[in-house]
C-alpha cells in the first residue's frame, strides 16, 4: 500500500499479540495501534488483561506471539534490548511508585541522571520546573511519605514525563487514591495530553475516559472487543458485551 495514511508511523502497533501464563491464555490475539498525541483509554473488567498488556508493551512480559512495534521498530524481537526499549517508555503504576528512600526530586530525576546521562544540574532544573509546574517544587527535597497520595502520583507522572517518552503507560493511576485525591490526578493527565504525550492509559474513571480519550479500548477476555471514539464504545456500542460491561459500571 501507499498514500499520505502510511506516512506517519504510529508510535504504537500491537499486533496479534498473544500471553498465557503457565496454560492460563490472557492475551488472545490484541490488536492496536496509537497515534502520535493521541490518548488510548483501555476499559475491561477486572482480570481482563489490561495489566498484562501494558507490561508486555514496556517488555516486563514477553509475548508469546505476536508483534510490538514502537514507532516502526519490532521491540518484540526476543533480541530487542529491555531497557532501551524502557528508556523509551514512560510508565506509571497503581501505586508503590516512587522509591522511599529517595527525595522526590531524585525520584524525579534519577532515570534522566542514570538512564539518559543528563548531568545532574540539568536534570535538578528540569525536575524542579516540572514539579513546580504541579505546584509541588516545595516538596523536592522531601521524601515521598510527606506527600498525599495524590501529590505522590503526580510526582511519578511528573518522573515517566521527564525522559520525554515517546510513550506514556499509566496503569490505573487513580485506583488507590482517596477519592477526593483523584481530580488532581486526573487533571495532569488532561494537561499531558494538551502538551501532546502520546498515552495509553487503563483506567476505571469511565467519565474520565469519556471526556480526555481520544479512543477507547474495550478489552474483554484478553481481546480487544471494540475499539473506538468514546461517543461510539459508551453511547452506541456494537458488542453486547460491551454494554453488559458498561452496564454494571455505576
Ligand atoms: P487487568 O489489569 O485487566 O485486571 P491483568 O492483566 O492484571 O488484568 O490480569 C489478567 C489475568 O492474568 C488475570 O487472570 C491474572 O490473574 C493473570 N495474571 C497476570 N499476571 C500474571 C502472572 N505474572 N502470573 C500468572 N497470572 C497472571
Ligand atoms: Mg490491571
């Protein structure tokens, strides 16, 4: 094929991907792809393998078959090397993410330092504008428990960002806050995609996802069931599945 539609390379294509663990299949063939600046909202039930396919997108998991391409490269080549793949990929967990015996400003910037050999100086000025960009350049020198949970999340949204990936990974960001510690969050993430951050993001916020996605992602038994605008997946879904989901979400 060619044509102006092949010329941009996604920055993400997953390809008949498939994972068991042990004789446990849980990814079943997914299919994916994720443009540049745009925010891929992944849905599913619990034990869904939403989980599992971001982490065989960062290489913590290796597929079994299949193919993952970052931005035309196939990191699912067994010889495709973890961490530079990693170095690449910013990622951000439910929680336990930042180290505790770290500042947060070395939180924030041991990745760049270590990973990327930015010179501490440069990677201090850069950390300390982020996270005075979050309201949070107060606390740099602090460790991670004087944060709530909310300011702890953001400080390592703010650690994925700083290596400037071209892919944003966020795992249920939100889960284990308090509820009142969620919008805070959530409102970095909208600002991400304003500045353009290319993200994949599993999340139960369906109104969330609704609002900042730019498509969604139905994941149903280690498939991606239905794939679309969020007007399409929660207004007007084509698989009864899809509304069985939505329909015991409250
Ligand atoms: P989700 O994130 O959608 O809740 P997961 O990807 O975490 O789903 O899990 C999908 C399924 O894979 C679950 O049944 C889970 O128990 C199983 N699973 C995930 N990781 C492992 C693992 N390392 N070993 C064995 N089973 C796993
Ligand atoms: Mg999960």
């Amino acid at each position: 094929m060619s044509g102006a539609a092949d010329v941009a390379v996604p920055v993400l294509r997953v390809d008949d991907v498939y994972k068991s663990f042990g004789s446990v299949p849980v990814l079943r063939g997914i299919d994916l792809v994720v443009h540049q600046h745009e925010v891929v909202a992944l849905i599913g039930a619990s034990g869904s393998g939403k989980s599992t396919l971001l982490r065989v997108i960062n290489l913590l998991e290796r597929v079994d078959d299949g193919q993952v391409w970052l931005t035309g490269r196939d990191i699912s080549d067994p010889r495709a090397n973890g961490d530079a793949v990693r170095a690449r990929i910013g990622v951000v967990f439910q929680q336990f993410n930042l180290f505790p015996h770290l500042s947060v400003l070395d939180n924030v910037t041991l990745a760049s330092r270590i990973v990327h050999r930015v010179p501490r100086r440069t990677a201090e000025a850069r950390g300390l504008e982020l996270l005075d960009q979050i309201g949070l350049s107060a606390k740099a020198r602090d460790f991670p428990d004087r944060l709530s949970g909310g300011q702890q999340q953001r400080a390592a949204i703010v650690r994925a960002i700083m290596t400037d990936p071209e892919l944003l990974l966020l795992d249920e960001v939100t889960s284990a806050l308090d509820p009142e510690l969620v919008g805070e969050v959530l409102d970095l993430v909208r600002q991400l995609k304003q500045s353009g951050t290319t993200i994949v993001m599993a999340t139960h916020e369906m109104g969330f996802a609704r609002d900042v996605a730019d498509r969604v992602a139905f994941i149903d038994a280690g498939r991606v069931l239905e794939f679309g605008p969020p007007e399409q997946v929660f207004d007007a879904p084509r698989e009864p599945r899809t509304r069985a989901f939505l329909a015991r979400i409250p």
